[in-house]
C-alpha cells in the first residue's frame, strides 16, 4: 500500500473487481501509474507517446506486443480481451493516445478491467468522464506523507505535495520560486546531466519502452549511476518516464526529427522502425521498412498491420494492404481502403471488385457483393488467369448466400476451366456450395480442399475449406467429429489474427460440446461470454441457438424465451428458428412448436430437427403425423446407410420399442435426441425399462426439463424421485446469485451488478450446486427459485 494512498488504492482495487474503465487523473509525477500499481492486480501494461500519437493503435499493439485490427474497432476490442484474459489492461498517459485507440478501449471496457492513467488537464477528459465507470482525482500527498519522502519544509511546500516534484526538488534545492516546480526542475536535471547521456534520456522517452544499452549510446552508464535509470529484463528502463519525456520535448526539433530518423535507421523491428521513420518525415523509406515488415510477417494479421503502416505514407500501396486485410478477416478494413479507389485497367478492375466483393461476404451481404462483381464481368477475359480463378471463388461464395444450386453451378464451370493446377481457394469454394446445395461428396471436397490449402500455406482458403466441413459435419449430425476439428481451426485461426474465423469456429465446438455430452455448463459460460462480445452474424447466430437451446434443456425456459425473444436479426437464422421450436415444446406450447416446427421446410439439419419436434408436438396434441409429412432421405444424414433423424421418424411410424434403436442411432451424436427417443419407446410402449435408461442419461448431462418430462413417464409405473430440498441451507448471497444466473447472467455480468469478484460469483455459485444436489447453474437457479419461500 502506498504511503498516504491508502484510501485511493482501496478504490480503486475494488473499481477493478468488475468490468469497466477506471481512470485515475492528475498532473504529472502526483503517482498516478504507482497508485495502479499498488493495488496488486495482474496487469497487462501500455502507454501512449506524445510522439508518436498520429499513429493508430499503437499503445495496443505495445501491449499486446502484436497487431491489433485497425479499421474494426469490434473485432480489434475482441483481439484485445482474448489476450487480455483475468488481467486488467493499464494505459498510461491516456490523454496521449489517438482516436482510434480510445474508441477501442471504450468498446472493451463493457467486458474487460481497463485503467488508465490520464495527465490532466487534458483535451480528451470530458469524453472519458462519459465512459468511466470509476474516477480518481489523485489529490496531493498529505504533510505527513510528504515528509516521508522530504525532510526540508520549503521543498515540502515548493512540492505542492507532489511526490515527483519532492524527489527532484531535494536534488536541486537552488531553483527559483518561479515556474511550475515539477516541469522546472525535471527541465533543470535534464539540463545539467553530460550530452551523452541527455541523447540517451531522450532516446528512452521517444522510446516509451526499455532498450539495450549499445542501442541508447554511452551515456547509459551516467543515467545508471545518477538513478535516473535501471536495468530490467528488457533492457535499460528510465525510472521516471516524466523525466524522459521532458528530455524528448526539449530537444530542438531538427534534433528530435534526427533522433528519431537515427532510431529507425537501427532497430531491428519493422514496424517500431517505421514509426519512427514516419515522425522523422522520411516517408520512403518509412514505407520500405513497414514494406519489409510485411514480408518477414509471421501471421496474416502482422502482415496486414505491417502494409497498413506503409499504405499510410505510401498510397501506392493501398490494394496490396487492402488484399493483406482481406486475408486477415478485416472486412470493414478491405472496404475502407477501397471505398474511393481509383482503378485504371481490366486487372485492377476485377482485383478490387473481387477484394470488395470478398469484405461483403465477409458481413453477410452477398447481393451486394454478386452486384460489385457484376459490375467487372466483362473485363475478364483480358486478365491472368490467377485473378479469374479469385474472381471465380468470389462469385462463388457470393452465390452461396443467395443460391446454392448457382453456386455449384459456378464451381463447375470453374472447375473445368482451371485445368489441372486447380488453386486451394477455388476447390475451398466448390466444398462450400456442394455443402450448402446439399449434394453428396461435400466432405470429401472439403478435406481435399484443407490438404491442399495446407500444403500451398494458404491458410485463407483452409478456414474456408474448414469452416464448409465443420458446418457439414454439424448438419449431418456428427457433432464429434465437428467439434475436434472446430477446436483445431480455433487455435490455428487465433494464432494467425484471424479472430473473426477464431469466433464462428468456437462456436461450432461449444455448438457440438452441448450435443454430444450435454456440456450445459461449459456452455452457458463460455456462450454466454461470446454473446456479450461482437461477433460476425453467423457466429452470432449460432452462439444464441447454443446458449437459448442450453439454457432451455438446463431448466431456464423462461431465459432461453427471453434470448430468443430480443435475438433480432438471428432471429430468421434457420437454427434459430428451430431452437425457438423446440424452447416451445419443452415449455409445454405443443401448438406453438407444431406451428414453428411446421414453418421450417427443406432438408437441412435444422428441417429435419424440425421433423422430430413437430412429431413430438402432435404427439402431445394427440392428433397424429401429417400424411404429407416430408420424410428424410435416406442417407442424407450420416457417413453410411440412413440417419439418425430417418431412423427416428420411421420408429415413430413403428412405435414402441423401435424407438430404443433410434435411441441408439443418437449414442454419441446428440444426447438429447438419445434421451427422447428412449423417452418416447417408454411412452407409447408403457415398458419402465426405457425410460430408466432415459432417466440415468438425462441426469448424467443435466438435461433437467428433459428429466421432469422422463419422471412423469416414471410415476405412471409408481415410481417417484423427489427432489432434495435444502434450498434453506442458501446463504442471502448464494440466493441472489442463483437469481441471477436464472436470469441468464454470466459470471462477469453477475460480479459487475453484485459488486465482486468473479471468483467470488463463481464459489456461490458452486457451493449453491452443491446444496441443491443440481449438475448445471441453470439447474440449480431453477430449484432455488422453485423451493424460495413464499415472497422471497
């Protein structure tokens, strides 16, 4: 604890127990970066350069020591916070930060602890008043602190209570009463010291960062032995960044532009180089280096960041950034590079119409992208065949969206056109619209597709070929094998800076979690976590269908109907819709989910999930299947012979005991269709053994409406369960917890409201399973609001 900032670092560790901006302000040297410090909390630490503030993201980048998107303020808040993980994200002097910086920070904020540090005053105080959920004024040290620090009583009062100000006032007790004492004295000390070591306090504060010593010159050893720096893992750190900035700004400012052309010239980073280079007004050779950095880039987000840099100064160089955006996933990127691109020449043309085109189906507007691609059809046949083969797998995924069979119908042609060289994103292109046509030999496509894509390192066209097979998988009811290779794409895609493509694939694995073993609890928290975060629509929409369908297989209906019901435009997402089919029959709406069920024709998976509720549903209504009901076809679903959903709908034609093979047609695919079907043979044969096996799976995955379904088949053989009752051993907390997590709160939401830590939300909400004998959150909030006393 600091001294005299007892009561200040309290607040602050207990403004950092939730999400949120807290912002601790004053004038340079009152402590404010030690008041952070103080509170002992995991940091992930930044700052902002007053020299190199024309430059966006940089004091995220610095943190995260990668790229961050640029141009996509959403999916550069997501890069941040996956990185961030429990750790609270420090940046120091805010107020030097760019716009797009802020913007970011204000869009992670709502989902992860952010602090920064603002020099007041400051321009940009009033727009962060409006963000911060917390604010501290850092007031001068009291007397009694300050005299820990000084023993003179005119330093003390010189100070002004400023624990910089002291430090350096006791070394220079000859200055004048005028001026600001900090900035005099700090101006003062860099004055005195050798010129060697000057240039190197300069070099550190143009820096913002530690360096090695052969980098910083020969005057590091005086700044080592005037205190004014020490060593650190990292190399020479100044002690008092204020020093070192003011050592910056008193240079002369051809010597500051020299200073800062010498440091490009030598540091072995691309693009910190090339910052440098773009302050000291050397924009070629700015440019070369960012150029360079593209080139020796690791990950197709560095490169884009890299060709972003040189595009700045160079724009001659804005369709190479435009086509490194595209390959990193930043649509809204690709489309602001290109909005006022002028093209000259059939190339160029088709090239920035196919990169647009690209970004559009990228955020789900694929008439507008078949329209831009129209718009250049009749330069073709004057381009490199490598281009029209990219100009082919646009149309193609264009088309997807708006007409499978076209889709596939484009892919043919391609196909036949490309000769034996066949590139990995075209044959990437074909497995997605056999896929989504729904014609045989999609998976086979795919994974040759991912084969090939791999072996030409191009990664863009293996999260295209990938995401086909894992959508396939998903729709042909292997969620097993959709989830392993989900969670592989996941990893590959995050690594590469991918995290649109991160997002959709992490939703397709907890997708599949929640199927294969009812996974309820590890997805209503990490689903939950990802629908508080922006994601692309069909991540969007797949995570709500995830966390509605778990919420209501957990017992949470009326959470899963609120979800659905503000789920907006996913609302017309085909799964979605089936969920909000099946959310009705489990709440007992029988008519409802017919109607829903009903209204999902075709023969996708969510159709044929459809047949299986409306059956269930006419079941309840006692009216009986439609005669015209669609039947499945067979073989549609699974790798051989027929699937799961025909095997089912023909033993509800067989009836009885024909329903305990469907039920094994489920084992190991989806869990809660296995329970169903056994559900099902113990109804309509009136045999108990049925629906004992229904009752041990249901209670093993949690699936607790299913349970209550199965338990009224079991009373009409006399046999009743009863619940434990120990929701009076709750603790007023554990309670309000469960509440909560009842209304479909996560962790952190629930921690914000309550005023803890997550931690803290997280054993309340364990010890309240346990009291309850419940297996999911959801279970248990259900129980504790079904056993609360009368008015509770």
């Amino acid at each position: 604890m600091l001294v005299g900032r007892e009561t200040e670092t309290a607040a602050l560790r207990a403004a950092l127990t939730a999400a949120g901006l807290a912002v601790v302000a004053g004038p340079p040297g009152i402590g404010k970066t030690a008041l952070v410090h103080a509170t002992g909390l995991p940091l992930l630490a930044t700052g902002a350069l007053a020299t190199l503030r024309h430059l966006p993201g940089l004091p995220l980048t610095r943190a995260l020591r990668a790229p961050v998107p640029i141009g996509d303020v959403p999916l550069a808040a997501e890069a941040v916070r996956a990185r961030l993980r429990d750790r609270v994200l420090l940046v120091d002097d805010v107020q030097w930060a760019d716009a797009y910086t802020l913007a970011v920070l204000a869009a992670v904020a709502p989902v992860a602890r952010v602090v920064v540090t603002l020099r007041m005053p400051a321009p940009v105080s009033d727009r962060l008043r409006a963000l911060a959920t917390s604010w501290i004024d850092l007031p001068p040290l009291p007397a009694e602190a300050a005299a820990a620090l000084c023993a003179d009583p005119a330093v003390i009062a010189r100070s002004g209570g400023n624990p910089l100000a002291l430090t350096l006032l006791a070394s220079t007790p000859d200055l004048g009463a005028t001026g600001s004492p900090l900035a005099y004295a700090a101006a003062t000390l860099v004055a005195e010291l050798p010129v060697d070591a000057r240039t190197a306090l300069a070099a550190l504060g143009l820096l913002g960062r530690p360096a090695p010593a052969a980098l910083l010159g020969p005057g590091v050893g005086a700044l080592l032995a005037g205190g004014l720096a020490v060593g650190s893992p990292d190399g020479i750190a100044v002690r008092e960044p204020y020093v070192a900035e003011v050592a910056a700004g008193v240079l002369p400012a051809a010597e500051r532009t020299a200073m800062h052309a010498r440091l490009g010239a030598v540091l072995p980073d691309g693009i910190e180089a090339a910052r440098h280079l773009i302050a000291a007004g050397s924009w070629t050779a700015a440019a070369a280096r960012a150029e360079r950095a593209a080139e020796q880039a690791g990950t197709a987000g560095e490169r884009a960041s890299a060709l972003l840099l040189a595009e700045s100064v160079d724009p001659g160089l804005t369709l190479p950034a435009a086509a490194a955006c595209a390959s990193a996933g930043l649509a809204a990127e690709v489309l602001r590079l290109l909005a006022s691109y002028r093209t000259d020449g059939a190339a160029t043309r088709v090239a920035v119409a196919m990169l647009r085109a690209g970004a559009l189906i990228d955020l789900d507007r694929c008439e507008e992208a078949d329209a831009e691609l129209r718009t250049v059809g009749g330069d073709l046949a004057a381009v490199p065949a490598p281009l029209a083969a990219g100009y082919a797998v646009a149309s193609i995924r264009a088309a997807i969206g708006t007409d499978p069979e076209v889709a596939c119908a484009l892919a043919d042609f391609a196909l036949a056109a490309a000769g034996p060289d066949v590139p990995p994103a075209l044959l990437a292109a074909y497995a997605a619209a056999l896929r989504a046509a729904g014609r045989e030999g999609w998976d086979g496509a795919a994974r040759t597709a991912m084969e090939a894509a791999a072996a030409a390192g191009d990664k863009v066209a293996e999260r295209l070929a990938g995401a086909a097979l894992v959508a396939g998988l998903r729709d042909v009811a292997r969620p097993a094998e959709a989830g392993d290779l989900a969670s592989e794409l996941a990893a590959a895609a995050a690594a590469d800076g991918a995290y649109s493509a991160e997002l959709q694939f992490r939703a397709e694995a907890l997708w599949a979690a929640l199927h294969v073993d009812g996974a309820l609890d590890e997805v209503l928290r990490a689903g939950g976590a990802l629908l508080d975060r922006t994601a692309p629509p069909d991540a969007r929409a797949l995570l709500l269908a995830t966390v509605a369908l778990a919420h209501a297989d957990a017992g949470g209906l009326p959470t899963a109907r609120a979800l659905l019901a503000r789920s907006g435009p996913a609302a017309q997402d085909r799964l979605v819709r089936w969920v909000t089919a099946e959310a009705a029959w489990l709440d007992g709406n029988a008519a409802g989910a017919r109607d829903a069920a009903d209204a999902l024709p075709g023969r996708d998976m969510p159709a044929r999930l459809a047949l299986l509720t409306a059956r269930w549903a006419r079941h309840d209504l006692a009216s009986g299947p439609d005669a015209d009901e669609p039947m499945p076809r067979s073989g549609a679903l699974g790798r051989t012979g027929v699937g799961p959903v025909a095997v089912t709908v023909a033993a509800w034609d067989a009836g009885g005991t024909s329903l305990v093979a469907a039920a094994d047609a489920w084992a190991g695919l989806m869990v809660r269709e296995q329970v169903r079907c056994l559900l099902g043979a113990g109804a309509l044969a009136g045999t108990l053994e049925p629906l004992l096996a229904a009752e041990q799976l249901a209670e093993t995955a949690g699936l607790a409406t299913l349970l209550g379904r199965v338990r009224r088949g079991l009373r009409a053989h006399g046999i009743t369960r009863r619940p434990t009752e120990r929701a009076g051993e709750l603790s007023p907390r554990e309670r309000e917890v469960l509440a909560l997590v009842g209304e479909g709160l996560s962790t952190r939401r629930i921690a914000e409201l309550l005023g803890i830590t997550r931690h803290t939300a997280e054993t309340h909400v364990k010890s309240g399973m346990g009291k309850l004998g419940a297996r999911t959150r959801t279970e248990a909030a259900v129980r504790a609001a079904a056993l609360a006393p009368a008015g509770a």
